[in-house]
C-alpha cells in the first residue's frame, strides 16, 4: 500500500511539472508577440514621418521656380537660334564680322542687309532673307552694295574713329526705311583715314525683291569735316515732309525736307559734333539713334543706344516714344535697359559687351529688333508689340513733360 501510494505521489508531481512547463512556454510566446507588434507599430511610424517630409520640400522647390520664369515685358527675348548670322572663312569678304544688321518687312517676309568685313578689312554690305524673322533660308554670295573708291586727302591728320574694324574704310552701319515702294538706306561712309559722313542712297522694292541691286548713286547729306553717325529716316511723311533724326541729345533733332532726291552733294544737314556749342551739353552716355523709328498708336518707338554711368563700358538698348505729330517731343523713356549685352555672342569678338541695334520691324503683332554681338555677329530678339509699349507707357517715372523737354535745351 506504502509503494502504490508513493507511486501516485510520482505521477501527480510529473503531471504538475509538465503543467508548469507549458505555462512558462506560453508565456515567451506571448512575450515575443507582443515584442514583434511593437517593432511593427514604431516602424509604420518612421515611414509616415519620411513622406511628410518630401511632400514639404517638393512645395518649396515649386515656389522657387515660379519667381525665376517671371520677365518683364519690356525685356526683349533673344531667339534661341543666336547669332542668325556668323562669318565664314568663304566667302572672304564677310570673313572676319557680319554684324550691325537692319531689315523691312513686305508680305510677311523679313529683308535684312548687313555690314560684313573681311579680306582687306574692308566694309561691305550683304544680304539675307528670313520667313519667321528668325531663321535665314537666304544669304547673298557676294556683297550687294560697295562704296565707291574715294581718293582720301592723306595731307590732313588721321581721324581718331573707332568703327568696329574695317580700318580701310567702306559702307558701314545701315538704316533701311520703306517708303511708298522705295527703300531708302542711311549708312555711314568712312574714307580710312579721315572722313565719317553720312551717306544715302535707295533701291525700289521690287528690285530688292528680285535681288536686282540697281541702288542709286550715293549722295553725301553730312557736310566734310564732321564725325557723323546713327542718322535715322522716318516711314513716313509728317506734315507734309520727309524727316530725317540724327541728334537724340541734348535735345531731339530732325530736318524736315521736302524730297529725299533734293540732297546733291551740296545740300547738308548740320547737325551735333564735336566742334557745335552744343557738344558740351550732351549726355555723355547717350551714343545715338538706333533703327528707323516705329509709328504705333502711341507715338513714335525709338530705339536707341546708351551707357549707364555705374556700367560705363557697356552698350545697352534703350526705349523712348516720341509724339507722333511733333516727334521733337519726348513722351515717355524707358528708365532700365531693353536688351543689356549678357550672352556670350555680345562679349566674344571684336569688341567686347556691345549690341548695337540698326533694324527692327512689326511683323504679326510682334516688335523683331535685329542687333549686332560684340562687332562680329548678327542678332535677333523679339517682344510682343503691344506689351513692349503698355509696359513702356506703364513707366510713369520715365514720362517727360514738354517744359522738361524745354529746360533741357
């Protein structure tokens, strides 16, 4: 009885051993559960926090790059296809620069005649033909105007003339204005040595059209003597007669005549240099008319060439409009730059930060101005019209009163 007893206290001892065992396991497990959730839960967690985080940056880039798209409309944009124009080693005689370009509108096409040098560093004038005003589908192989030879008189001093090379003389700097069929083409005759006049000469439409160069003899309409340059044609008649623009400071100065076919090689326009009692009263940094002015609903545009005093060494294109009946008057004036020289094609060449603008036409709706980069290249950069001029007129501080205009005289 005392060996059957003992052995039921073993097996009921066995049984509450492995009852314990299994508690204990259970537990762990329930342990590492728990333990596993928690990891779960604090990695959810992380992740969320990461996402919010992107999401913030991603609106603060967007903002950034909204404030950089912004430009003014009075800013020309320059064509992505700059410089429209280049020299080439063939043919020689555009083979060092092809710049200062102006051009006319007919029929939607663009006519552009350019200044090139080259071989003999002599200037001539080219041409070329765009559809979009951007884009050349056309150029000439040979120069389409030449100056005449001119025996210079090498008896008198060397004049001190920087032209942007062609030191041997020749045709520079064209002004083309379209007038009831004729083009009439202002350019600036250098003799290289001692002469800088102003010369015009003209070639009907059509003949331009057509690529038939029968431009008519040059006459001189600057007396001898005189440095003389950006003399500009109005495209039409005002009271009557043709104005010519070749002053923008101290004062606004134009001839008015009754035919352009009256000038004879005797007949001159005396206008501002070196030795006029009004040379002194100049702004310094004003250089001069740019292309033949625009006629729009406010007055005339003019686009025209200055030097601000804290950037001396550079030219930039300024804006002004002048009315429309008495265009001596200047109504408003831009106070900033149009188009500064930025673009390595305006720095890179014979002289270093220029534009110089000589053309510029409206072609649907948009202002096309045709500059040249540096003396070396030909340019374009472009506005919508009517923003350009409401933005212009916007520029209260820029406005000038007629007794302003008077003071200043």
């Amino acid at each position: 009885m005392v060996i059957l007893k003992k052995k039921k206290i073993k097996k009921v001892v066995q049984k509450i051993f492995k009852k314990k065992k299994v508690i204990s396991k259970k537990k762990t497990v329930s342990k590492k559960k728990v333990f596993v959730k928690k990891k779960v839960i604090l990695k959810k967690k992380i992740v969320i926090k990461k996402k919010i985080v992107k999401k913030v940056i991603k609106k603060i880039t967007k903002k950034v790059i909204k404030k950089k798209i912004v430009v003014s409309p009075l800013k020309l944009v320059r064509a992505t296809n700059n410089p429209i124009i280049s020299p080439s080693h063939y043919p020689n005689w555009e083979s060092v620069a092809t710049f200062n370009p102006s051009a006319v509108e007919h029929d939607g096409k663009v006519h552009i005649i350019y200044r090139a040098i080259g071989v003999g560093d002599t200037s001539a004038l080219g041409y070329a033909l765009s559809l979009d005003g951007e884009s050349i589908i056309e150029k000439s192989g040979m120069p389409v105007f030449t100056r005449v030879y001119v025996k210079t008189n090498k008896k008198n001093k060397p004049i001190s003339y920087v032209s942007g090379g062609g030191w041997s003389g020749g045709c520079e700097d064209p002004r083309l204005t379209l007038i009831n069929g004729k083009v009439y083409m202002l350019y600036t005759a250098f003799d290289g040595w001692g002469s800088v006049r102003i010369a015009l000469t003209s070639i009907t439409l059509r003949n331009l059209i057509l690529k038939n160069w029968a431009w008519k003899k040059s006459v001189m309409i600057s007396p001898p003597g005189e440095v003389q340059k950006n003399w500009v044609i109005f495209p039409e008649k005002i009271n009557g007669k043709y104005a010519i623009l070749h002053a923008i400071s101290p004062e606004i100065m134009i001839d008015y005549v009754e035919s352009l076919d009256a000038f004879d090689g005797k007949k001159f326009i005396h206008s501002l240099h070196q030795d006029s009692p009004l040379w002194q009263l100049r702004d310094r940094g004003i250089r001069g008319v740019g292309p033949a002015p625009i006629k729009t609903k406010y007055g005339w545009l003019v686009l025209y060439h200055a030097m601000e005093q804290n950037d001396p060494n550079r030219y930039k294109l300024f804006a002004m409009i002048l009315d429309e009946k008495d265009p001596k008057k200047v109504l408003y004036r831009s106070r900033e730059s149009v188009l500064a020289p930025d673009e390595w094609y305006e720095n890179n060449g014979h002289k270093w930060g220029v534009v110089y603008c000589c053309g510029a036409v409206v072609k649907s709706g948009k202002l096309f101005v045709y500059y040249g980069g540096a003396d070396t290249v030909a340019c374009v950069a472009t506005a919508k019209l009517d923003d350009f001029l409401n933005e212009l007129i916007k520029n209260i501080s820029a406005k000038f009163s007629t007794q302003e205009v008077k003071k200043k005289k």
